[in-house]
C-alpha cells in the first residue's frame, strides 16, 4: 500500500509538473494553445482508477461488474499512450523556445505513458489473482487492441465514448482501418513499444522488491 501511495503522489508531481510548464508558456505569451493537452491527461489518468475499481470488485466478485469495469478500462487505456502522439504538434512559435514546448509535450506525454503502464499492471495483477491460467493472454491481447484504439483517435479522431454514443460511426471505422496500411504499422509499432515499455516497468519494480 506504501509502494501504490508513493506511486500516485509520484504521477501526481509529474502532472503537476507538466501543467507548471503550460501556465509559463501562457505567461510568456499570453495564447491558450495547448490547454486541451490537460484535458487528454486526464484521460490518461482514468484506467488507473478502473484499474483500482476493478480491483476492488474482485474482493466480492461479480462477474458482470468485473466485465463492464474491464471494459471501460480497455476503452479509456489507449488515452494515456496516445499522448506521445501530441508530439505532432511542436512547433515554432515566436516568443518562446521550441525546445520548451518539447520538453513540456514530453513531460505530459511522459506521466501519462506511466500512468497507463501502472494500469496495466494493476490489471494484470488483479486478472492473475481471479484468472491465473488467462490472465497474460487477455493482457497480451490488449496490446494491439489499446494501439489500434490509438489509431482511431488520432487518425480517426475517435473517442472513448464513441461506443455509446455513435456506435455504427465506429463499427464503419473500424471496418474502413482493418484495411489502412497505416493503421496497421501504428498498431504493430506501438504494441511493441507498450509491450517492451511495461516488460521494463516489470523488470524495474522486481529489482526494487530484491533489494
């Protein structure tokens, strides 16, 4: 529990950080560009609360309740990568350096990548305990389903909500990416940058632990 507090006071910092940077480029020059970022981390920050929900909920099992919570966090999870694709919008702007807005999109992009990895392994925790024999193979398979969620929102400029609120706009989407060459190679790419980035996280937390 010490570990999980010390976790979250950790992202929070980062959050914090990342907001202090936008609040001096808008005092440098007084423009509102970028604030809609803080909306996109707080997206990020929404699997690790349904990651926690989840958890709870498997104290008094229900399985609907498990399924609808495990759904919405497989919706939302791609919101906390998709932030490193709000690099795209660097730019040069008088008055500030670009090497400003670099560090500041990567700061945001950053503690929402480790927000959806803390996710990810909360709910990998949490799927070993009440499905040991299926648990890494669900998580595996939300690999490319999270990155192709990515796609959708970048590209697509879908949200997390659009299953409820325009199901049959998704559904042709979906059907319209399943042949998009680039759709393709962002899934495959960011599968394995998530995949390799969470085995890190692992490896990370387990050397901590033998110490």
């Amino acid at each position: 529990m010490k570990s999980r507090t010390f976790q979250l006071a950790s992202l929070t910092a980062l959050s914090l950080l990342s907001a202090s940077f936008l609040v001096i480029r808008f005092g440098l020059l007084r423009s509102g560009w970028y604030v809609m970022i803080n909306w996109n981390l707080f997206l990020a920050w929404l699997p690790l609360v349904f990651s926690l929900w989840f958890e709870k909920l498997t104290h008094q099992p229900s399985r609907l309740k498990l399924v609808a919570v495990g759904t919405l966090w497989l919706l939302f999870f791609p919101n906390a990568p998709y932030v490193i694709t709000d690099l795209i919008h660097i730019q040069n702007t008088m008055g500030i350096p670009v090497w400003h807005d670099a560090v500041m999109i990567f700061s945001y992009a950053f503690v929402s990548l480790l927000c959806g990895l803390l996710s990810f392994h909360w709910m990998r925790k949490n799927l070993l305990r009440i499905l040991p024999q299926w648990a890494d193979y669900l998580m595996l398979a939300a690999l490319p389903l999270s990155s192709f969620g990515i796609y959708l929102g970048r590209v697509k400029r879908l949200n997390s909500w659009h299953p409820f609120t325009h199901p049959t706009l998704l559904v042709r989407q979906i059907l319209e990416s399943l042949v998009s060459k680039q759709a393709m190679l962002m899934t495959l790419e960011f599968s394995v940058l998530l995949g390799i980035s969470y085995l890190m996280l692992l490896s990370l937390m387990e050397n901590e632990r033998s110490y």
